[in-house]
C-alpha cells in the first residue's frame, strides 16, 4: 500500500508549472486531531493522521500563467476547469485559509451533503467531484445532489496519487490543446 512518501515522490515528478502549498510549518498535532475526532465523532485512520501531522492541508494547482482561470460563466469542457485539488485539513496556524479546514467543510457536508459519508477531505477545482472518508471508506461525490456517488477501493495514499495522476494528465492535455510551450 502506498505511503506519505510515495505521495510526495509522485509530486516531486511534476513539472515546474505545478505550485504546491501547505502547511508543514504548521501542521495538526496530535491533541488537536484527538480533539476533533471526539467533537465529530469521527475516527481517522493512521494515513490521515500522519497526513495532518505532516502537512496539514494542500493546495496543488497549475500555475495561473499556465493554465488561466476559467470565468464562471465560461463554457468549457468540465476538464478544463480542473487546473488543481485541494487536500482539506487543519492546521495549528491559527490563520489558516478557513475554507481549507476540516471543520469549515465538515460544517458544509451538515447542512447540505451526506453526513454518513464522512469527512470530506478532498475537491478537484471547478466542482469537478469531491472526495469523502468515514474510517477507512473513501467515497467519491460526482454530483453535489448525491446522486452519482462511487466507493473507491484503495486506501487514502492511493487515492491521493491517482488524483495527482489525473491532474497531471489533464495538465498534459491542457498544454497540448492549447499549445502552451514550457
């Protein structure tokens, strides 16, 4: 099963035009994710834990330069709106980006998602899907309506390096089609 350092080599092979942010220099610590368990009711596995404990929260995107950011009202392929992800978590920052935190999205999931799905940690950009876990259960969300729900048969690590995978994938094709020269 891949690990932490698994992930971490699969962003070391991204290009330069990838931007990666996080907070490693202020990660979770252990009491702060006791904490948040009890007051969620939530178990995280050993993957998670050494996620937060790690880094906490990312941001993986292309540079804007790169790949600019659609408009709202754009009319694009969906792909094209998916220019990076995001890795929710917490952080001991008490400044950290209140949108990147478990408790800002697990406040969302309660007022208009799924509760029983879990945590929801991860997002691909322009809405693209969402990702939750409950224990060791990772569902991914195609459609905000719940309608369109898969289990994902790998564990969190695994989860984390195919979306790197897609991502980068969709970075190639986006380069191609719009013949972006590096």
């Amino acid at each position: 099963m891949p690990t932490l350092d698994d992930f971490l080599d699969r962003i070391e092979l991204l290009s330069d035009d990838f931007k990666w942010y996080n907070y490693k220099q202020s990660p979770a610590t252990k009491e702060q994710i006791e904490m948040y368990e009890r007051n969620h009711g939530l178990q995280f596995n050993d993957d998670i834990k050494i996620f937060l404990l790690t880094y906490g929260a990312v941001i993986l995107e292309v540079e804007e330069k790169i790949w600019p950011r659609p408009n709202e009202y754009d009319v694009l392929p969906a792909w094209e709106f998916g220019y990076g992800l995001f890795i929710y978590g917490l952080s001991s920052n008490k400044d950290m980006l209140s949108w990147l935190t478990y408790d800002e999205k697990f406040l969302e999931t309660m007022t208009s998602g799924d509760i029983s799905l879990g945590q929801l940690f991860y997002k691909r950009t322009g809405n693209l899907y969402r990702a939750y876990i409950n224990n060791d259960v990772i569902t991914i969300e195609y459609d905000r309506l719940g309608n369109d729900k898969e289990i994902y048969s790998g564990n969190f690590y695994d989860f984390l390096i195919n979306e790197v995978n897609k991502l980068d994938a969709d970075y190639q094709e986006y380069i191609k089609i719009h013949n972006k020269q590096k």
